[in-house]
C-alpha cells in the first residue's frame, strides 16, 4: 500500500514562524493556491482513500485534494500537530523571552522532553504511528491512500521509518504541501520520498 503523507497549505501563523499546534488556523490565499496545484499533482496520482488532521488547514487542504476525485476526507484529531501547550501561537522569540530553558531542553531532544502542558514528540509518533497500525482494511487492500496531516507530525513518522538518530530529526524539512511517500508491506514499511515540491514548480 502507498501512503502518502502531505502538510497542509501555507497558513498566515506558517509565515510569521508561530508554533501553533493545535490552534485552529485557515490556510492562507497561498495557502489555498497550493492546494490547488497539490490537488492537480494527484490527477496522475490516484488514490482511494483520504483522512486528515482535523484541524481546519489541514481539513481544507483535503478537501481541495478530494474534490477530484469524489472525495470527501475522513477526519480524526490522530493526524494532528504536535501540541505545543504554553507555547501555542507564539513565535521563537517570545518563547525564548519566558521558557528559554525548556525550550533549549527540547530542542536538544522533542522526543523526550514537551513543551510545558503539549506533547512529546514521542507522544505525536505514538498516535501516528496507531493510525498507520490500524488503517482500515479497505485501505489495505485498494493500493494508495492521502494522509494529510502537519510538518511535526510528518517529521515524526519520516524520521522513525529513515532510522534516523534523535539528534538528526531537525533535518528532516516538510514544507507546506510538500509530498512524502510510504511503501507499507505488512508490517515493512519504506520510505519511497521525502519533501517533493514538484507541484509547485512553475
């Protein structure tokens, strides 16, 4: 079965650099655009199922793609971003102004430690990593399926599955509508691609 992993579209808060996890943004009017152009990408690219974040830019994003294809996506809070707690809706800087020493903890390992009162990002790969586990049978068996989820999110899965070490996973870059592609075989699962942008290329 072919997974495919997408971000959502550019939001307002995406270019401002805001951590904003769990807030409920709408995409952007680029935000919008690419989307567009995703869902074009996969006229070429059929696939028989579609789930997303139920966060609105994610949900937005998914039905742009699913319009196309008859589509309506089915949406579930285990595709969600990272929840970033105290930190939810501001930038880098205002976090460094008041949580400098957790934020510094968990950049050095997200894995470990949380924001205070989010989540690991242990704890966004544990609930991703249960829907990849229990997708349902269907899907199994009809051949490629759209996830559309969030960039930690995503980040979490692609950098178990490349078997990266801890330290690596801010290497790791998904950009908004990037695409990334799982291969699952029972219960081998391969990383075909990471990031593509091809959709957007002029």
């Amino acid at each position: 079965m072919k997974i495919y992993l997408v971000r959502h579209g550019l939001t307002s808060s995406n270019k401002e650099k805001r951590y904003v996890g769990w807030k409920d943004v709408d995409l952007s009017p680029q935000g919008y655009r690419q989307a567009e152009k995703l869902a074009h990408r996969f006229i070429s690219e059929p696939f028989t199922a579609l789930y997303s974040s139920d966060l609105t830019r994610a949900v937005k994003t998914a039905e742009i793609i699913g319009k196309r294809h008859g589509l309506k996506p089915v949406t579930t809070s285990m595709l969600r971003e990272i929840h970033f707690g105290d930190w939810e809706g501001l930038t880098y800087g205002e976090i460094m102004n008041f949580s400098e020493d957790e934020m510094r903890r968990w950049f050095d390992n997200p894995f470990q430690y949380s924001p205070p009162g989010g989540e690991s990002l242990m704890q966004v790969y544990s609930r991703m990593e249960q829907f990849l586990t229990f997708l349902p049978i269907s899907s199994e068996n009809n051949g490629s399926i759209v996830l559309v989820s969030h960039g930690g999110a995503i980040r979490s899965v692609l950098h178990h599955y490349m078997g990266l070490a801890a330290e690596k996973i801010w290497d790791l870059t998904i950009e908004n509508t990037s695409v990334s592609l799982l291969n699952k075989s029972k219960a081998r699962v391969e990383v075909v691609f990471v990031n593509d942008l091809s959709h957007l290329e002029d």
